[in-house]
C-alpha cells in the first residue's frame, strides 16, 4: 500500500497578529483569498494563493494555543500541510510502517477538511499536517 499523497496544500505560518502580517504579505505581492477563525485549534487564520497551494498564516486566538506556545519560542513556519487522496488510509499505512503521530485520528480543521499530525520527530523535525478535503 501506498498513501496517496496529491499536492503540498499550504505552508502554517505562526504570526502574533493577522493585520501586521497581511499588510507585510500583500507589500509582498500576495493577496488574502479567504480568513476565519478554527475554533478547535483556538487560531485565527488567513489564506493566500501561491499556483495550486497557499501560504496559510495563523494567529493564536488564546494564549494557551499551540500557535501562541510555538511562538513563545519562534516564528516563522510551523507546518507543512500535505494534502492526501484519503487520510484514514494515510493514518493507517503510516501506523504500520510505525510512524510516530500526533493524531491517530483525523480531526476537524479549517473549512471542515479532515487534518492529522505527524510527530515531527518522525520527520526530521518538520511538522507534517495531513489533510483531506471534505467529501462532495
């Protein structure tokens, strides 16, 4: 078995506030396509298209986020978001090759896509977000 990996869908990005951050973006040359709050992860995020993929930015809506801790430390990208064909089958084949995870199970993630973590000791030290886009 084989995940079927489709295409990197976005960069996470840790920012201490959106509107700083989408004033330095867009004198850039980028543009936010889409913003909202992801309640379950107590952030605030915003999309920019680059081609196919996107930069996603993400402001900690609570201090006790993950996104505000991360930034206690540093800042700068957080994650690497890599969209798959079906994220339990990924989980799965991931869990027998023993890959150490963040989620065993898929959970609800901005725009109600499926999302899971792979431990980034797993990888090198790169956070690795799965994603699956929701079902027609």
């Amino acid at each position: 078995m084989s995940i079927r990996i489709k295409r990197i869908d976005h960069l996470g990005i840790a920012v201490p506030a959106l509107a700083e951050a989408r004033v330095a973006f867009e004198a850039l040359g980028f543009r936010v396509d889409t913003e909202h709050e992801v309640p379950t992860e107590k952030v605030k995020v915003a999309f920019l298209p680059v081609g196919e993929s996107h930069l996603e930015l993400l402001e900690p809506a609570e201090p006790a986020s993950v996104i505000a801790k991360f930034l206690e430390k540093r800042s700068g990208v957080h994650h690497v978001c890599i969209q798959v064909e079906d994220i339990d089958e990924a989980l799965d084949e991931l869990k027998a090759r023993g890959v150490r995870l963040l989620d065993e199970t898929p959970r609800v993630g901005a725009s109600g896509c499926r999302v899971a973590f792979i431990h980034p000791k797993a990888a090198a030290g790169v956070l690795f977000e799965l994603k699956e886009e929701p079902k027609a």
